[in-house]
C-alpha cells in the first residue's frame, strides 16, 4: 500500500546500476523487496500515471520479477 516506503513486513532496497532504472517515464528504480525466509518481488512504482482505458490519474505498482528460490 505504500511502495516508497519502508515495509512493516521484510526489507526493501532500492536496486543499484544501468539494469534497475526505470522501465517506463515516471516509475521509480527498482525496487528489491524480500521477505525473510519466503523469497523477493522486484517492483517499480509510479505515485501519479495516466494508463488504462480510462486514462486517469492514479498509482500503479508493476512487478517486474517474484523469486520464491533461496538466494
């Protein structure tokens, strides 16, 4: 519910590098969110985005990766 944010459940750290920068003008870097012993979701965040069909302005989280593997 608030992907700029610390998480009150894992860890999450903003991936470094040319490979973790934004996909899509406007969303964040990549963000690493792990959750301790169940895996990782990789994600980008837009706060304010105009997609869809009805073409509003709204948040929109888009995960990129879910790793349920030990690291």
């Amino acid at each position: 519910m608030t992907p700029g944010q610390p998480p009150k459940v894992g860890n999450s750290t903003v991936l470094r590098g040319k490979h973790h920068k934004a996909k899509w003008p406007g969303y964040s870097q990549t963000i690493h969110y792990e959750i301790s012993g169940a895996g990782r979701i990789d994600y980008q965040y837009a706060s304010v985005t105009i997609e869809g069909a009805h073409g509003d302005e709204h948040a929109v989280v888009k995960i990129l990766t879910i790793d349920l593997g030990s690291h």
